[in-house]
C-alpha cells in the first residue's frame, strides 16, 4: 500500500519553524491595547457563598473590572451538553447538570470560579485576586464514589434525588447462565485513580470583538474550534461567520482541550465583548491543575467466568464512574470502558452497569484514553487473577480467548460513544500476541531469566496484556484542498491540530494524489475562517476521519485537474499523469502543463466558462464512517523490583500494535511512544489527589510525579500489524491513545509477577512505591 | 510596585536596556518586553524546564529568575540558534530524529542540550537521560530526544 508519499516517514513539515522559536503559541500573541484576565478560584470543595467583597479589588490602579456572577446576569445558567445524552441505550437514564460559567451561591469543586478580575497587566490581574474577600460557608465535600451512593450522602446538586448522573445497563448472552455453568467464577474489587493531561502547554484564549467590523476572532488551542465557533455565536446571538476561531501552534491537547462552554470562554467572550479590547487569559499550572478537566477514576466491582481450561464464559461488571462535580461531557469516558472491557476476547455473556456519580470534584472528560485504559485494566486483571487460579501461564490464558482473524466484522453487542452498536471492522490479535512473545523471547524468559534471577534473589517480572483502541468515530470531518496559482497545494481542515504532525501527514495524503512535494502543500488546521465544518480532534479519529477527506478532496481536484489539461493537452485523461507539479503525459513527459498555469485558467477572467463547470482547481469533500476503525495491539514489560524500596526499573517493553495502514510511520511510531509514557505515569508516577475535605494535594509538578526521561525504559521495542480498515478508503485507523491504554494493566501483571514470593494482588491501578510497600505488607500479613 | 529599576541585559549579542518592575519574572522580561516568543512558559515553578536559556552560558530556568538578577548579564535564548532555514545540528537532529511533536517543550530541550553537549562531546544513553532529566515532555516518550541527542553529538564534533 506504499504510495510515492503516502505510507513513508517523511520529515516534518512544521519542525523547522517550531525549532527555530518561530511557532507562535497562544500566549506569545499580542494585540494592541489588550487586557488580561485572572479567575478567583474557590478554596472550598463545597460551600456557600455568603458574600462576595469585590471593592478593594475594583480600587486597586491598573484594574479595569473585577465581576462577579451579578454583573453576568443571564449568562449564568448551565451550559450545553458537549456530547448527546446515552439516549440510545435502551433504559439509560441520566441527568444532566453541566457547568456554571461563574458560581452564584454555591461552589461544588474546589478551583469553581467566583470572580473575573480584568487588568492592564497579567500581574496586576493576579494582584487583585488577594483582594477580593468571599465569606464561604464550608459544607462537607463528597469525595469518594462509594460514599457517594450511600443513602443520606451529602449532594452535590441539592435538587436531585442522589449523587447519581446517570445509570447504563448494557448486555450479551445471560452472564448468570454463564456463570451457572462455568469451573471457576472470580470475584474482584478494582480501583482506577485519576491522572491530568498536563499537556506542557496550559489552556489559554484570546478574544478581539471588532465592533466596527462586528466581527470576533477567538485565538484557542481547542480541539474543537468549530463547536467553540459555534458554542459563541449561539450564545450571543451572532451568526456562525461572525466569529472566527483560529488556532495557533498549540503545545499538545490529550483531551481536555476539547471542551468548550468553560468558565473562561463563556465570561471572557462576554468581557471582550463588552469591553471592546482584545482580552488575554493563559493559565498557570496550578490553575490547569484545579480547573482544567482530568479523568479515570472508577471503581469496579467484577466477576469473570470460566471453564477449567481457561475459557472465558462470561464477564460481569458493575462500576462507578466519577465524573466530578458536573457532567457536561456525559456518558463518553464510561461508555469507552464498557465497549473496551471485552472488545479483543470472545466472551459470550457479558453484562456492563455503570453508575455515573457526582463528587466535589473537578470536572471529567477525556484524557488520552478516555476510559479505555479502566475497560483493559479490569479485563487484564481479571484474566490474570483467573490464570493464576487455574495455574495457567499468562500469555496462554489470553491466547486461547483471542477474537479469531477470520471473525471480521464482529458485532459487540455494545453501544459505544458514537452511540452506534460498536463493530470491531479488522484485526489480527493472535499475530500481535504471537509477534510480542517472540519479540521478548518469552519462553527464554520464563524458562531461563526468570528462574536465574529468581535464583539470585532479584524480583524480575513479566507482564503481557492486549487490547483494542476504538478510533475513527463519526459523525464527519471535511477538506478543502485549492491549488494555488504558485503550483502549491493549500489544504484547510477543521480539525485543530496539538502536535500530531498533521502539516505533514495531510500533506502527504493530498501530494499523493497531486503529485506535489509534501512540503509544498500547506495544511490549515482548526481555523474556521478557511473551514468551517467538522467536529474537531478527539478519538483518535483526526488521521482517519479528516485524513479520507483529504483523500477524498484531493481525488476530486486530481479529476478537476485532469480533465482541463485533457483539453489543453488536447489528450484523453487516461493517458495524463500528475507528477512534478505538472500534468503531463505519461509516455511524453514533455507534454505537460503545469498545476499553477492550470490553476489560473481554471478561473478564467474572460473568455470561456463553460455551463455547470466550478471555478478553481478547488474541491471540497466530506467522510463520515459508518462507525470507528479499531486498532489494537499487545504489549509486554519485563520490570525488576528492588524489593526493599519498591521501585521498578523496566528492563524491557515490546509493543506491536495494527494502526491499518500508518500514512507516516515515524509519526504513529512518535504518538505510541508518548501513549506509553503517558500509560507509564498512570501506573506508577501520577496521581490527582484530593483529601477527603477535597482539596486538591497535587497541584503542582512538585507534588504530581511527570514521568521524566530517567523513568522510562531505555529501549521501547515496536512491531507493527498492518491490517487495513475496509471502512476508507485508505485503510487507516487511529492510534493516538494506543500507548496509553495497555500500560497500567501490564505494569501491574509484570509487578505481581516480579513480587512473586509475597504472593501480592494489585487490583489498583495509579500506584506508588508505599502503595506497593502496603499492599505486600498486607499480603505478608494475611 | 510600580518603582523600576534600570537593567542592562545582552540578549542573543543585542544589548538592551530597559526599566522593569523588580518582580518581573525573566522569561516574562524575554518573552513578553523582548519579544523572544521562542522561550516557553509550562509550569511557572522551575520544573518543567520549558522555559531554559542560557545564563552567561550556562542552562538555568528563567521563570524561578527575575529580570533584575540578569542586570549585567548575557542570556541565550533558542533564537540564537538557528532560523528555520539554516538550523543548528542539533535542531537538525531533532528534526532527523522526530524528536518533538507540539514542540512546546522543545526549546528548553534544545537549551538544556547545547549547553550539556559543549561539555559532554560523546554520552552514553545514560548520560542523556540524567542530562535531560529537568525538562518534561508530553508527546515523544523521550526516546527519540535520546536519539537526536545523539546524532547532534556527532554532527557538532563534525562541525568543530
């Protein structure tokens, strides 16, 4: 499937600029006469606010306004729902209760914004916060989940019935049937804690209201620009096109740059508005901690079923999800972990309830993974606690349960994100097992290593788990691709790019067709003034569902450009090519026109037009699958353990994994990397803490553990799967969460398995030296 | 607050003097009254490393500084690199080597790396590691920076 381009690692377009300090960022944008915004955030997890003394604050030189829920009048009511409610789920119920833009009364996590300072300078902003006086009232915060559904728990949202957001049942089979006929049924508690994007880059906007033009123009690094496009002019009674949001360079997303209708958006907008000067906010890190959204946590009350011989018969899971103090972004994260619990096995009966539980807790929504990491690492755990049961090696118990090569497509059973019955379209999960196991040399390892060391004291472990990644969900995105009068080849998108390598890969998906260099094709991204369609860059969905539209656009403009150089050239089309810049023909190179010159007579300024023809080498396509393209892979790590202090050092990590076909294999190499160090700190280095009053321990680096250089393994060793997706036409499905999703489920088996002779379970994911230290301590003494 | 205080700093070999609030942050001074967008701000605590220059040649981080502690002192930031036309090798190699992806990150990396490899000519994989230990990237995982590393090492010790 290699093309000249398409399917190469090709260098990066975008790198030179952005090495050379020239990528300009949202925070290193000025514009003249702007003004800056700080938030006064609350202290408390859950109070009521008495009274709010703002005068000091308004006083102090330098301070253009400090606002307050009363100065934002209608504003102040819940926001939109980001995503539709699971109303497709026969029986979901639900309740919706989105964010505040400004609390009024009461806050429910603490980082709420109470208050707007707006200052001549970021440092005068920040100089006003310290005098703005709150009188709180503190009530008691609901911070665990279990506790949460306790009768007579404190609520969140004094007006509903209990802590409960939302209830989803889904099913296959009849798991109690299951279970009445298996060997063996297993019965685990498993917690799944909450991790922070921390994309390096915080969040940040910058909106300019043109009042004589009537015009706003919002920089963002969303990966939503056209939902914040038209989130905006809904609220303010604009049309769609006028507003236009642009998005800069932007230091990477991992999912809470996807939401709109925040605090900072909604006030700021109306500020700028209001105002009439463009107005700045850029968050600093502890902000991004207390008010940008995180996610993960659930915990999971699981039962698996199986012959003696190792076969899964059924699998039931019942799991409360934490979605924080509001639920603006719905069932997504939950309904990730239902459809990824099961998806790479065959599992005949399996049955899935979760229960979606407010806390007084910062908001969840997606964060690379978005809860397909929780679906693996229940299921992995689960296996393993079986294998061990039934004294079965690891990598056989998975082997034997594996989702054959020729079973495609498969129905789940399961309702998805995309609200659409999810259908695993192609894969080959034996052979990425098989590939992995002879990549790590297994057997060498069991048979040799392992004992060796064990032999010598050292606690030397291996982990194998596979999973699958759903990507490439609907509904749609859209291209345009123009070819310039300079022979060059413009392509707009509406999806925003965080650091993909989307000015390269799209690139190389239209030069393809065009037969252009791939640095000579310019990709627009995320900037609604060149397009103005499509839902934005989440899902590991923008490679597969924009990318076919570029193909899609460049196949049109390909057929635009063939047919007027066919008349020019006074040739039939099928015996043209496009290389070089040129249409030539094929067996008279020299013969040829050139994409530029075509370009300009496809827009003739007198002469000829003929009826029903479109100006311009110009075309515009859209795609939207039927449903996502799933990828999948295995991963295996072996980890040493110093027994004493509870710290592993990986030794090894193998992982292959089937993107179909990878348009640039250096790129998907590159997002499977920072996927895995992303899986690698949810395992064992971060953790969003909150006490049990809610107040945020981890709000800076200092306190949440980054995963540095020094902490990964010296060598990720990748196999790659190549099955195409029949879904387009290209054969792509995404891979961005990948890394991210297998990691912790592994960890967990390769520590267990290095820990061997304390006999330790670790059905917890997000751990830590103590925690380990205490959990072996607690196995020891049982 | 409002007092300023006179600073004489040289930026990249072009000196400037201009008034600053004592409590202007450094790389606010670079970024924001200088212009220099190139060097990033990630956490405003000194550990993200995002945001490294060089401090009379040697990689500090310039959000845990103020602009008057630069008073009579030279800063490098990544515009004394090289342009997107004509890179440093080390730019090259990161280029080469995929090692940056959002490339917020990547200029506190690259200031971090030209001062570590002008005393470090050839390290090991171990040597990198430790050496970029301070600087938190998101999307690369660290491997290919390893790599680049590298294959900068070489391509300066070509160079010289």
């Amino acid at each position: 499937m290699a093309g000249r381009v398409f399917h190469k690692s090709i260098l990066r377009n975008e790198d030179p600029q952005i090495l050379a300090g020239k990528a300009q960022y949202l925070d290193d944008l000025e514009l003249p006469g702007m003004v800056f915004a700080a938030f006064k955030r609350s202290d408390y997890a859950h109070a009521i606010i008495k009274s709010i003394d703002v005068g000091e604050a308004r006083a102090l030189p330098g301070v253009i306004g400090v606002y307050t829920a009363e100065d934002f009048g209608d504003l102040v009511k819940p926001g939109p729902l980001q995503v539709p409610p699971p109303t497709a789920i026969k029986g979901a119920t639900y309740v919706s209760r989105t964010l505040m833009p400004i609390a009024k009364d009461k806050v429910r996590y603490s980082g709420e914004p109470v208050a707007v300072v707006i200052a001549e300078s970021r440092y005068i902003a920040e100089d006003a916060l310290d005098y703005i006086y709150i009188d709180f009232e503190p009530l008691d915060a609901v911070i665990d989940l279990e506790k949460a559904m306790e009768p007579g728990s404190i609520k969140v949202h004094d007006d509903l019935p209990s802590n409960e957001g939302a209830h989803v049942t889904q099913s296959r089979g009849n798991y109690d049937e299951a279970a009445a006929k298996a060997d063996l049924v297993i019965k685990k508690k498993i917690y799944v804690d909450r991790v922070a994007a921390a994309a390096l880059e915080n969040r940040g906007i910058l909106i300019n209201w043109d009042d004589k033009a009537q015009m706003m123009t919002i920089w963002c690094g969303t990966q939503s620009p056209i939902t914040l496009r038209n989130a905006t002019a809904a609220r303010m009674g604009l049309f769609e096109n006028q507003v236009r949001v642009i998005t800069p360079f932007t230091g990477g997303g991992f999912g809470p740059k996807i939401n709109t209708s925040m605090p900072d958006d909604v006030l700021l907008t109306e500020l700028a508005f209001r105002l009439k000067r463009p107005v700045k906010w850029y968050e600093d890190r502890r902000e991004n901690f207390l008010s940008t959204t995180s996610e993960r946590d659930q915990v999971h009350f699981c039962e698996i079923a199986l012959t003696k011989e190792g076969k899964i018969l059924g699998f039931k899971d019942f799991f409360y999800h934490n979605s924080g103090a509001y639920n603006p972004y719905m069932m997504t994260v939950p309904l990730n972990t239902q459809t990824h619990t099961v998806s790479n096995y065959e599992i005949p009966s399996f049955h899935t309830e979760i229960v979606m539980v407010f806390t007084n807790e910062m908001v969840v929504t997606p964060v690379r993974g978005a809860g397909r990491p929780q679906g693996v690492f229940v299921m992995e755990r689960m296996i393993d606690a079986a294998a061990k049961e039934l004294k079965m090696d690891p990598a056989e118990i998975r082997r034997i349960n594996l989702i054959q090569p020729d079973a495609y497509p498969v129905s789940t059973g399961v309702i998805g994100q995309d609200f659409v019955e999810g259908v695993l379209d192609s894969g080959n999960y034996p052979s990425a097992l098989n590939m992995v196991l002879e990549m790590i040399d297994y057997k060498k390892f069991r048979e040799e290593i392992q004992p060796k060391a064990r032999a010598e004291g050292k606690h030397l472990g291996i982990g194998i788990c596979t999973f699958t990644e759903g990507t490439g969900v609907g509904p749609y995105e859209g291209a345009k691709i123009t070819v310039g009068g300079n022979g060059k080849v413009s392509v707009a998108t509406g999806v925003a790019t965080q650091g993909q390598a989307h000015y390269t890969s799209f690139a190389q998906v239209a030069a393809e067709q065009l037969g252009v260099e791939v640095k000579d094709v310019k990709v627009i991204t995320g900037d609604t003034g060149h397009f103005a369609w499509g839902a934005g860059t989440f899902a590991s969905r923008g490679a597969t569902v924009a990318g076919t539209a570029i193909h899609l656009a460049a196949v049109k403009v390909k057929a635009k450009a063939l047919k007027l150089a066919s008349a020019i050239l006074e040739t039939p089309e099928e015996e043209l090519e496009l290389a070089d810049g040129f249409v030539r023909v094929a067996d008279l190179p020299d013969k040829r026109v050139a994409l530029g010159d075509l370009a300009n007579r496809a827009n003739p300024m007198r002469g000829t037009f003929p009826p029903g023809a479109e100006p311009g080498l110009e075309a515009v396509a859209y795609y939207g699958p039927p449903y996502g393209a799933t990828g999948a892979g295995c991963m295996a790590m072996i980890l040493n353990v110093d027994a004493e202090t509870m710290k592993p050092k990986i030794e090894r990590l193998v992982i292959v994994h089937d993107c179909g076909t990878p348009i640039n294999p250096m790129v998907v190499e590159g997002q499977v990397h920072g996927g895995i160090q992303m899986g690698i700190g949810n395992a064992f280095f971060e953790k969003i803490a909150y006490d049990e009053t809610g107040q945020l321990l981890s709000a800076s680096f200092m306190d949440y553990l980054f995963p540095q250089a020094t902490d990964m393994p010296p060598k990720i060793e990748m196999g790659h799967l190549e099955v195409p997706s029949p879904l387009n036409p290209l054969g792509i499905k995404g891979v961005g969460e990948a890394g991210a999703i297998p990691t912790p489920a592994v960890f967990n088996q390769a520590l267990e398995d290095a820990l061997y002779d304390t006999g330790v379970e670790l059905m917890e994911s997000n751990l830590s030296p103590s925690k380990v230290f205490s959990y072996v301590k607690q196995a020891k003494g049982a | 607050m409002t007092q300023k205080v006179k600073i004489n700093i040289t930026v990249n070999g072009v000196p400037y003097e201009r008034e600053v609030e004592p409590r202007l942050l450094l790389s606010d001074f670079i970024r924001h009254d200088l212009g220099l967008t190139g060097t990033h701000v990630g956490c405003e605590h000194g550990l993200c490393g995002a945001c490294t220059i060089l401090f009379d040649g040697q990689s500090v981080r310039s959000c845990i500084m103020f602009a008057v502690m630069a008073d009579g002192h030279k800063i490098e930031t990544v515009e004394s690199l090289g342009t997107p036309e004509h890179l440093h090798p080390l730019q090259e190699a990161f280029m080469e080597k995929h090692a940056l992806q959002c490339g917020f990150c990547t200029p506190g990396f690259l200031m971090t790396l030209v001062d570590y490899l002008g005393d470090n000519k050839n390290p090991t994989d171990e040597e990198i590691r430790e050496a970029i230990d301070g600087n938190f990237c998101r999307c690369t995982g660290y491997e290919n920076i390893v790599e680049a590393v590298k294959l900068a090492a070489k391509k300066m010790a070509a160079h010289s």
